[in-house]
C-alpha cells in the first residue's frame, strides 16, 4: 500500500488566544474523522497551534482507497416483470446483468459490482473543507467579497502531500507550499520543501516552534531561569501559561518592574492587574511576599531589549495607578453606607434589587448559624453586607474581586474579622474542585447565597432544562451540597429550601420546594457517581429520604462499606422476603404485644430487636448500626424456620406481622437495603 505524509496549514490572523487549542483539537479531529470515513489509513497525526497559525501532520496516509464490491439486494425472483426491471434500471444495468442468491432460504435478485478506490489527493480537498466547515465557532468573521466564514480571516493555505502541493482551492486561497514566518524578523515568507520536515523547516527559518506544548515549555523554563535571575519565585498559573503560550510564538521572557508604594494596595488587585489584564507572572520573595516586578513574554528577541522593558513598566504602572486610586476613593465609604446604591441594581427580573438579594442573605445566614451553631451575629451581618462590594469602583474595574474586595473593605469599615472573612469567602466553592470557605461563618454565607439564587430562579419557572443551564445552578447546587457534606452540618434540606422560598417577592411560586429537592438529589447523584459509588446504594439511602444531606451522605457511607460483604446479601433476601409477606397487610404496627407470642424463636427475635431499637434509635454511627443488624440474621432465620407467620389465629398471626414489621423497619432505619437486590 502506497502511503505520503499529508500537511495541512492554515495561515490566519490572530487567532483568539483562550480558543486556540480548542480550535486546533477541532480541526484535528474533524480531518481524521473524513479519513476514517473514507477508510483511509494512516499512522499518526500531529497537531500545531500558534498564534497565526493551524496546522496537521498526518503521517502514512494512503494514497488510494481500497478497492470495494457493493452489492445491493433486489426482489424477489418470484416478482413481476415489472419489478426486476426497475431494480435493474436503478443500479444502471440490464435485467440479465443481475444475479441471483439466497437470501434467509429465500432466492432474490442482487446486483453486484467491483468499486475502484478514489485517489487521495482528489478527495482532499472536499475532506479539507469539510473538516474547516465542522469547526464549532461560537463568532464567525466573514471577510474580502467571500461568503465563507471562520473565527479569523485566512491569508494563505499550504495542502502537501510528501513534496507536492495538492492542487485545491479552499476559502477563496489556491493551495501552495508558502508560509510564513514572524511579521518583523528572521524570513518572513519561505516554502516548506516536505510535509514531514514542516516542523523542523519553521524552526530553522523563523524561530518558531508551532509544537504547542513544546513552545509552553520553553516559556515555562524562561520564566523560571527569570525568576532565579531575580532571586524570586514566579508563579506560574497553568491557564495563565496556556494562554501565554497562545498570544507568542517566539517566546522571549523577560522581568519588569514597578514602585513598591503600589504593594499598600491589597495583593490580589496586583495579581488581577498582572495576571487577568496584562498577562504578566508575578514573584514572590524567599519569604513567599509579593515583589514589585513582574515577567512578561514578548513575542520578539529585540536588539534594546529595555525599549520593552520600559514600555510594559509605563503600561502596567498607569493600571496600578487607577487601582490604588480606586482603593482609596472605595475606602472613604462604608459597605452599609452602599446598601441604598445596592436597591439600585437589579439581581433578576421578578427577584428585586441585590439590596433584597442581600436581606434575604441576612436572613438564611442567621437561620443557618443558629442550626449549625455559628456565630448568629457575624453571619447575619456577613451576609446583609457580602454583596456591597458590587458597587465598588474596585469590583468594577475588576469584576473577579467581588467578595475578595468587601472583606478589605469590611475590615477598613471596623467591623470584626469574622465578617470580614466570611464576605470574602462566601462566593467559595466557584467552580468544581474549588476550596471551600475556611470559617463556619463564611460556609453559612455561601450557602445561604448560592440556596437564594437556585429558588429565586426556579420559582420564577427559570430552572435549568436538558443541557442548558444559562444561571450555572448545577454547579452552584454541587457547590452548596459539598459544604454541607464535606463540613459535616446537619440541616433539614426540605426546611431550608422551603424558607429559602418563602423569604422571596409574592411572584415567586414557594410550590417548588419538592422540585428544587429532587433537582438537588440529582446533582448528589451526580456527585457520587464521581466518586464511584454504586448507584444502587444511593437510590436505597434515598428511598428513606434523610432530611439532612451529611446524614445521607452517613448512611451512603455506611452501606457501600457492607455492600461486598456476604451477610449483606443474606439480608437482602431476608428484607425481601419480609416486604413480599407485608406486601398486603394493612393496619401494621411496630408496637408488638409479646404476651401473644408463644414460639421461643419469636420470643427471642422480639427480644432481640427490642435492646436493639434502643441502641440504634438516636444513633448516626450508621456503620455501628449496620453491624448491629446484620448480627440479628440467626435470629430471622430461626423464625423463618420455626414459625407460621400466617397461622388461623388473627391475634396471633396480627402479632407476629407487626414483629418482621418492626424488624423491617429498624433496615428502614438507614436505607431501603431492598434497592440492593
């Protein structure tokens, strides 16, 4: 089999930095599917990204499809005339050009032909363009007198395969072996002589290493050989890096300065600054402090490197000027004193102002505190003042501060650190992995924020449906779930969810409370199936329904632990027994009269099961109590052995009914263990 390496570059404008790997992973994936379609082989493929460029190496890819036999089944022989004749004219033949075979014991007529396989390199050009066409592009551009549309203009269009150009003209550019290099050193236009050299030939000719990963390296290393230069530490944050990486192509570190004066202001604004705005890494002394410099990556080796050096220190020190002004006119006001500019700003249409938003907060927070035994106080205060900050100039300059900046300044106001924290914490966790808040005040706060929006939005009929979810409550829902559970709190969810609702505007329907229940299971669901938990497990902790999901999340514990063990299975078949003898009794107690009982093994079992009750009736040591209740099997046994539960006499047998009743519902005590079978 005859086999080329087939290059693919398309040469754009700058391209998005955030999308780009994105949009390289797109395109690779759509031309290796055409290939995979068209049965194609190949051996490897290679992708490339830079800032100007998109470009895939398909190694080994064969020149020629193979050659195929179509066969196509017609009607039956017995058919009419008529028939034959249409099926024949349909596949471009005469009737006695068909044949005939046996089809399930039945004879028909097929048409059969030998198919020889296209040559590659006149399929590509349909298969390059199907492949740009297939790229998912949130903004398309259209550009010049074309009707083709993608993320950037295109400006030229390299199609090889081996040493020669595929002739195809795609987006309005002919195919060529031409690229580019940097606009303003080294060769800035030159050919590309092999598919396979592509790589090596940009390297030697203009600096640029179009490896992604490769060039991420490179700046990783030069930022930290800077760094060392400056007896610091930098800071390499990894989307910070990737996105670096996308904006250079020949990457040039390089370190930067500005006044200390600048490090009165809180650090994270100068992180923002450096980090979110000029795309800088910041460094830190031996001691872990912030310094006054900075690295920033140039996309040039420059003869005066300083020319750069200066520009990029007058540039960030303009930013750092407006923040320290910010900080300082933010300052002169109190958070409370914001509360009447906050009844200004509308939080949703139907929910009120961020003033009502922040009320209700107050209100939750308080509730909160006082079941989990925080500090009511500081939680009701943290939570009337959380969103002040929003009408920051600070936050409005850099909207990521939000909840950072309103602890500054609620310690600048005199208020204790206790609210101070837990403003600052109660946007936590913001996304999946996140940290949690540190303080049981700042935990009350986020949860009675994110429980405000979840059903404030499905009260006014706004919750999420199949994929969409435009207010992110999935991930807020995950979020609240995992502060009850990983900070072991025991609140009633039905409760809360119903005050949450209740707490809103009229126009808010409060009959959701089951349907934000179940939305919040689900996202439980969701969150142990992450951890590998059996979902049958789950589904037998659910059949109970626990008010508090940290007690759900006990028993779920709890019973995955026995759900390999032996005795478990045993009293599945027991649990399913009992509820198959239950099944149509009516007027049910676990009350039982034991003078009415007369066999020893019922005696026993009623014995049993009555120290037992005592035990596990206030116990949540769902693990102890599983144990416990596994060592009553014998006993079960025993009076599934020896005694007629369905006996003629009514008093008797109502007795015994309620007993396996009782006994069921001590399993009932920590999951419906029936879910196992």
């Amino acid at each position: 089999m005859n086999t080329q390496d087939f290059l693919l570059e398309l040469g754009c404008e700058e391209l998005p930095p955030k999308s780009l790997q994105h949009l390289s992973n797109a395109l690779t994936y759509n031309l290796t599917t055409e290939f995979d379609n068209l049965k194609l082989s190949y051996s490897r493929v290679e992708s490339f990204a830079t800032p100007r460029r998109l470009a895939v190496l398909v190694n080994d890819l064969q020149l020629q499809q193979n050659n195929q036999t179509i066969e196509r089944k017609g009607p039956l022989i017995s058919e009419l005339d008529r028939a034959i004749e249409g099926f024949a004219k349909s596949c471009g033949v005469d009737k006695n050009m068909l044949t005939q075979k046996s089809f399930c014991k039945t004879q028909y007529y097929f048409f059969t032909k030998q198919q020889i396989g296209l040559k590659t390199i006149d399929l590509l050009e349909s298969i390059v363009n199907t492949a740009i066409q297939n790229i998912p592009i949130a903004k398309p551009m259209r550009w010049s007198n074309l009707d083709t549309y993608f993320v950037r203009p295109i400006h030229w269009l390299i199609m090889m395969l081996g040493s020669d150009v595929v002739p195809a003209s795609i987006m309005g550019l002919i195919s060529r072996n031409i690229t580019r290099g940097l606009r303003f050193t080294g060769e800035c236009i030159f050919d590309i002589s092999c598919a396979k050299d592509y790589q090596k030939i940009i390297l030697e000719k203009a600096q640029i290493e179009v490896n992604f990963n490769m060039r991420k390296a490179i700046i990783r290393k030069q930022v930290t050989e800077v760094a060392q230069n400056n007896n610091a530490m930098a800071v390499i944050d990894e989307p910070l890096l990737d996105e670096v990486c996308a904006l250079v192509e020949y990457p040039c570190a390089f370190s930067g300065s500005f006044s200390s004066k600048f490090l009165d202001i809180p650090e994270e604004v100068l992180i923002s600054v450096m980090k979110s705005h000029q795309k800088y890494f910041h460094m830190l002394d031996m001691n872990g402090n912030l310094m006054p410099s900075f690295i920033s990556v140039a996309n040039i080796e420059s003869s005066d490197l300083s020319v750069i050096i200066d520009g990029n220190e007058r540039v960030i020190r303009s930013r750092l000027n407006d923040s320290e002004f910010f900080w300082i006119q933010d300052k002169a006001y109190t958070l409370e004193f914001r509360l009447d500019r906050l009844n200004q700003v509308l939080f949703m249409k139907s929910l009120g102002s961020m003033g009502d938003k922040a009320k209700r907060i107050e209100m939750l927070s308080g509730y909160i505190a006082g079941v989990i035994g925080a500090n009511v106080k500081d939680s009701s205060r943290a939570g009337l003042l959380c969103k002040s900050d929003l009408v920051t100039n600070m936050v409005g300059e850099f909207a990521d501060l939000q909840g950072i900046m309103g602890g500054y300044y609620a310690l600048n106001d005199g208020e204790n650190k206790a609210v101070s924290v837990a403003i600052s914490e109660h946007y936590q966790p913001k996304f999946s992995g996140d940290f949690l808040p540190n303080t049981s005040e700042g935990l009350v706060v986020s949860i009675a924020d994110k429980l405000d929006t979840i059903t404030g939005i499905f009260g006014i009929g706004q919750d999420p449906t199949g994929s969409k979810d435009p207010y992110a409550l999935r991930r807020m829902a995950l979020g609240l779930l995992r502060i009850m559970l990983e900070s072991k709190f025991h609140i009633n969810l039905k409760e809360l969810i119903s005050k949450s609702l209740n707490a809103h505007l009229s126009v808010v329907n409060t009959n959701k409370a089951n349907d934000i229940y179940q939305f919040m299971m689900e996202r439980l669901r969701a969150y142990y199936k992450k951890h590998q938990v059996s979902m049958q497990v789950f589904d037998a902790v659910l059949a109970v329904c626990p008010e508090s999901p940290y007690d759900f999340h006990l028993r779920v514990r709890a019973l995955n632990t026995f759900t390999n063990n032996q005795e478990l299975e045993n009293l599945i078949e027991i649990n399913k027994r009992i509820t198959n003898i239950l099944k149509n009794c009516s007027d049910l107690s676990i009350k039982v009269n034991d003078s009415v009982l007369i066999e020893t093994a019922e005696k026993t079992l009623f014995k049993a099961t009555k120290i037992l009750a005592k035990r596990i009736s206030n116990s949540i040591n769902y693990t102890k109590n599983m144990k416990e209740l596994i060592a009553l099997k014998g006993m079960i046994d025993e009076f599934f052995d020896k005694v007629m539960v369905n006996t003629d006499d009514i008093a008797l047998r109502q007795e015994r009914l309620n007993l396996i009743n009782w006994v069921r519902s001590l399993f009932l005590s920590v999951a419906d263990i029936s879910y196992l079978a």
